[in-house]
C-alpha cells in the first residue's frame, strides 16, 4: 500500500489514494489498527482513503487507529485539500470533500506558488440532543450537569457532523485526560460515543483546549474539536465568534460566521510517502 503521511498541528494521518490504489472497504478497519501503531506500524492517528466522488471533487474516509470510522474530520480536511493540489489531483483552489458528514469545502490559502493555509468551511453546528446524537429530552444541551466516574461535569454538546461534548474548566493541565477522557467517550448517554474537549478561557478571543478523540485517544490537535469548543464559548457567553483556539502543537483559527457556517484556518503539512506491506494487516 502507498501511502503519504500528513499532519495537521501534529494530529496525523495516513491517506491513501484509491484512485491509484485498489481496496475493498472491508479492509480498511484492520489495515488502520495495524498501520496506525506506533509501534509496529506507520503511526498515525488515523488511515485515511481517498476515493473519487460523484458528487463533490474527491471522496474522504475517516478510520480512527481503533478501526472505528468517523464521519469527518477538520485537520485532515486540510491535509487532504493541500494533498490533492500539490500533486495535481485537483488544480483548484476550493475543493469540495465528500464525507460522512456531509461535502465539506476547503479553500486554499496560496502565497509564492505554495499552500500556507487552508480555510475550510465546516459548515453548521448542530445543537439539539437528537442531533448530537444523545439520549434525553429536547432541547439543547449546555451546561449540563453529567456524572462520569464519580465526576460531576458541566457539559456542553455540539455535532460538527461528529459529536463533541465540551468542558470548561479553569486549568486544562490539570486535568487526568486519560482518566476523564475514555469515561465520557464512553458514557452512556453519547448513543455513537463521543469526542471529550476540555476548554480553559484565555479572553474572549483565546481559548486553550485539550482534547481526547472517540476512536484515537488524546491527539495534539482537533478540528473539529476546535470548532465544537468555539460555538460552546459562544452559547456559554465566554467568547467572541471568531477566536483563536490553542492546542499542543499550535493554534486554529475558528470564525462563526453570519451564515451559521464555522471556518476553520489552519496549516497542514506532508512529512513523507512510503509502502506498508498489507500482509501485517491481515
């Protein structure tokens, strides 16, 4: 399997192109469990297939290093836009991603020839219970009081396409992410699981966020994540609606825009092209 290793923020990633690359879906969980280990494999947070569209100008999968498969993902929504343009698979600079959530459209930040960052519109946040999805009443959930492991949170839940419950707490390092993070992804009311953002304030303009990923763990960045906690900001009365939102390896800048619409900028960046041998997958 050919492969090109990316990272957006240090969130990382395998694509494959399957344009060039034959596989059968099937095989795909298995191939990121093995691929995706640090150990044994490529590394990665998660393997992502890349596959030709009928609807939009390329189609995105998202497998997580567990073999789970998400619905989308934001750093990699960079990773793949500066991928294809940089190789010549799409020449323009909006390209519109088919994904499980949904087509989303990364526009292309061009300075001297070369991809600096990329803009990409994630579309609307989704905030009823029923769209998270979570099991309860009606309504929104914010700042809803949760019990995980003898832990009471006040939650906030927004789907990006993909669920996200946000806390805000007044330290993010002193969080036990490895404690809190597996509880709440789990927890019963999350009927498809969760991703777990913990947000510490800077000023209405900052934000500093940890993040445990449904399917992957802690990772250094998230975009999706990013834009979760900016619209939790907002409904909570912290933030403005555009803001910086830092993370391990750096920041994301996040607009909540007239239209509803989150636009996220970032950087993205290739670090290698390589060959799994798919025998170790099997």
């Amino acid at each position: 399997m050919r492969f090109t290793k990316v990272q957006g923020l240090g969130n990382d990633f395998i694509l494959v192109n399957c344009m060039e690359e034959n596989f059968h879906p099937e095989e795909f969980p298995g191939i990121a469990v093995k691929a995706c280990d640090r150990h044994f494999g490529v590394g990665a947070d998660g393997l992502v297939p890349l596959f030709s569209s009928e609807v939009a100008d390329i189609k995105m999968r998202v497998f997580n290093a567990d073999g789970s498969e998400a619905e989308t993902c934001g750093n990699v929504l960079r990773c793949a836009a500066k991928y294809l343009y940089e190789h010549g698979i799409v020449s323009k600079n909006k390209i519109k991603v088919e994904t499980l959530a949904g087509i989303m459209v990364p526009e292309l930040i061009i300075e001297n020839g070369r991809v600096s960052l990329i803009r990409v519109d994630m579309g609307e946040p989704r905030l009823q219970r029923s769209e998270i999805p979570m099991a309860g009443p009606p309504g929104r959930v914010v700042d809803e009081p949760l019990e995980a492991g003898g832990v009471l949170y006040n939650i906030t839940a927004v789907s990006m396409g993909n669920p996200h419950c946000v806390i805000f707490a007044p330290d993010v390092e002193q969080i036990p992410l490895h404690v809190a993070g597996p509880l709440l992804e789990k927890h019963h009311l999350f009927t498809l699981k969760t991703n777990v953002e913990f947000v510490q304030v800077i000023n209405h303009d900052q934000v500093k966020m940890r993040v445990w990923e449904r399917g992957a763990g802690e990772t250094m960045a998230c975009g999706t994540g990013a834009c979760a906690a900016a619209v939790a900001g907002v409904i909570n009365g912290y933030t403005k609606r555009q803001l910086s939102v830092h993370m391990k390896t750096g920041a994301l800048f996040i607009e909540w825009a007239a239209d509803n619409h989150l636009y996220m900028t970032g950087p993205a960046e290739e670090v290698f092209i390589g060959e799994y041998p798919i025998l170790n997958a099997k």
